[in-house]
C-alpha cells in the first residue's frame, strides 16, 4: 500500500485521535459534507498520480535556465481545468527573450472572499543528469513516491490545489469562501511574470486571503508566515590573464576571488549575526552558490572571476548596508592587484510577517488539527514564495505542505500520500 510507513495513510475521512468533532473552536468541526470531500479527494488518489506523471514529462523552465517556458505546461493544466467544468483564464506576459509566460486562474464560489491557492508551475532545470536514478523528466512511481523534476517544487502544491478544488465542485459543497486558484509562473526567478505582475491585474481583493502551497516540513506542523530579505550579488573580480608559468606578469583573479570569499564569508557572518527564534534558521545566511566558468586550459592563470552570494536576511538588517559593506571590502588595499565590481543581480525585501493570530493561520490550524490531531507551529524562513509580494500589499499570508524538502535535488519526489492527504486539509479550511 502507497505510504504504509506515513502516519496519514491508513485516514480516509473524518479525523484521527482526539474527538475533534466536539471541539468548541468557533471555526466548525468535522461534518458530513467534509467527510464526503475527504472521501471523494481519497478516490482521486490515481487521476492525482496521473496528472502529476504527465505534468513532470512537459518541461516548464525558465529561458533564462535554457528551457522553453511554461507555455505547454499552462496549457495542459488548463485543459484538465476545463474538463472539470471551470474556465480558466490565461494571464500572459512576455519576457525579456520574447517568451510568453502564461498564468492560469480559475475560480469556484460565490462567496464575498476568496482563499487563493497559489503553487507555481515552473521548475529548475535537472542539474547534473548523472545524478540522477531515472530520466527526471519520465515520473517513476515506486514505493509510494512519484520521482520526477518538479514533484515536490511545486507539482505537490499544484496537484494538491487542483484536486481539492475538483472535489468542492463535484460534492456541491457550500463555500464559506471562494477557493481562487492561481497556477502562476516564473516562481524560480524572481516571480517577475508571474505574481508580481498578477498583482497589479486587478484579480485580488484586499481582504482575500492567499495560502502558498510552497513550503514543506515533514508533518505539516509548521505554518509559514514570514520570509526573510533575499539579496543575490554578482562578485566580478579582473585580474590579467598570462601563461601559468609566468604568474609574475598577471594578476590571478582566481586567487584574489578566493582571498574575497574568505573575507566577505567573515565579515557578513560576523557583523550580521542577530538571531530571531521566529525563523528558520534563526540567523541571516549568506551562502557563496554559482561560479561561472574561467578558462579551459590548466597553464592559464585566469583573469577573470565571476561568482554569486546567496544572501537570506532576517527582516531586521537592511539589504542595501550588506551591499554596502561588501563594496568597501572590495575597494579595500588587499584586493588592490585585481578590481572586484559588486553589484545587486536581484533581491527581495523583507515584507510584514502574517500574524500568528490572524484568520487565515486559524482556519489552517484548524483544518490540519482536525484531519490530524495535531497543533501546527508558525514559523519564518529564509524567503523566496509568493507569500511576499502579498504580505507586501498588506494582505495575509501562509505557506504550507507536508513533505520532505528535497526540491532543486537529484532524484526528487513527492509522496503520494501526502499529496492526497494536503488537498483534504485545503478543501476543509473552505467548508
């Protein structure tokens, strides 16, 4: 049986444990409309493994990672959409290399609010294909897992989404709100045609409430609710380029980029070391990631470096001081042989935590206690969802899911159980 070793596995409606059904929390309780949606959403579980495994073979890359875009992707979905009764509409937006960036948004209800659900359809590219047990663009089901590029960032948030909102539509359930879906794109670069620019379409209303199927811990125990400022510089270092044998003639940029790394390494650690309990990890990161190819040949000293420094911010610092610091460690004498150019390749920052005690992390906690007899957390980490832009426009907020954080990893996967499992927990915070 798919997930005999997760605990959900055995639940196929109603509640577990603890009789949730005379609790007194003001939201509602189990009934018989949610055990009938349950019932339904566990009936899907085959067309959900399906989707998923036709959904992963349509690359969604971002041309900027060398792919083709969401295009084929958008279209398939929307498609599925349309087969379920619902007409979605395409949001597009061309980017700069020409390519159309489709969003598809649908929407059921006819209640005065909306809870958007909001995963993204692009992914990163396969990486190191090596590394890889199977074709990551083939989904391979085994042991109750579904192996594919994308699975688990974001394709469990958008299976998830899609069947939770299938099963409102077709067990004619009363809404308290409307369920808003937003297949977005673009998510992995920056959100630039995806949410930001949804965000200026008139779509959304200032009391909606918008739950980011993007985040993961393995229970689904913890609720996020704030990101720290994401700040990515690009580190040029130019040096001189000569023949290995004649280092005295040159300036070897590979070296000095290494004495940089070191020094920045200290210096943002050092002077950026405030913890806030909230996040996850309770400090700021700063993490050296990309370096761009130098030379080919071993005998040549190279003259330039390029690198990039993944900087995740707790909302207490300000992003343009780290800028700043790293520009006068830059110019300092050490580095006076070669020039080191910083500058901002993209950043993000900080927007207003959603309060713990706000409506949309109660009827959360609410539905996952209900389906799973446990009390979830709220937490911060370290930035990157669409949760962002929206609390940036001072709407509420949350990311969740439940699974393993393996995303952007060779051989990445999403349990089958807690795909089906999460679309329970959806569709009851709209009952």
């Amino acid at each position: 049986m798919y997930g005999k070793d997760n605990k959900f596995s055995t639940r196929i409606g109603g509640a577990i444990g603890k009789d949730w059904h005379k609790d007194d929390s003001p939201l509602g309780s189990i009934n018989k409309s949610q055990n009938s949606i349950d019932l339904l959403i566990f009936s899907y579980r085959e067309q959900m493994i399906d989707t998923m495994s036709k959904m992963v073979a349509i690359k969604a890359i971002s041309p900027k990672s060398g792919g083709m875009g969401e295009s084929k992707r958008a279209k398939f979905l929307a498609s599925i959409l349309e087969g379920w009764g619902f007409e979605p509409k395409i949001y597009e937006y061309t980017d700069d290399t020409g390519t159309k960036r489709p969003n598809v948004i649908t929407k059921l209800g006819n209640a005065s609010r909306t809870i958007w659900f909001v995963p993204h359809i692009d992914t990163v590219s396969e990486g190191e294909r090596g590394l890889w047990n199977s074709d990551p663009f083939a989904a391979k089901v085994e042991d109750g897992k579904i192996y594919g590029r994308g699975t688990n960032d974001d394709g469990q948030g958008v299976i998830s989404s899609m069947y939770a909102l299938k099963a409102l539509k077709d067990s004619g359930a009363k809404l308290k709100y409307n369920f808003g879906l937003a297949l977005v794109s673009d998510e992995e670069l920056g959100s630039f045609y995806g949410m930001q620019k949804l965000m200026k379409e008139g779509i959304f209303s200032n009391d909606d409430m918008f739950m980011i199927p993007d985040y993961w811990s393995k229970d689904g125990d913890i609720i996020e609710v704030g990101e720290k400022g994401v700040l990515w510089v690009k580190v040029t270092v130019t040096g001189a380029q000569v023949h290995a044998s004649t280092p005295d003639k040159g300036s070897n940029a590979f070296r000095y980029m290494a004495k940089f790394v070191d020094a920045a390494d200290k210096l943002l650690h050092v002077k950026y070391s405030k913890k806030d309990s909230l996040f996850r990890p309770e400090s700021s990161t700063f993490e050296m990631t990309k370096h761009e190819k130098n030379v080919d040949s071993i005998n040549i000293i190279p003259g330039k470096e390029i690198f990039y420094i993944d900087c995740r911010v707790l909302p207490s610092y300000n992003l343009d001081d780290i800028t700043s610091d790293l520009k006068s460690l830059a110019a300092s004498p050490e580095f006076r042989p070669v020039k080191i150019d910083v500058e901002t390749f993209y950043r993000e920052d900080p927007a207003p935590v959603t309060d713990s005690n706000s409506e949309l992390v109660k009827l959360l906690e609410f539905s996952i206690k209900s389906l799973r007899n446990i009390v979830p957390k709220t937490s911060g980490i370290g930035g990157g969802t669409e949760a962002a832009f929206v609390r940036k426009a001072n709407m509420q907020a949350v990311a969740w899911g439940t699974n393993l954080d393996v995303a952007h990893r060779p051989n990445e996967y999403v349990e089958i159980n807690n795909m089906v499992e999460d679309a329970k927990v959806f569709a009851h915070m709209l009952i």
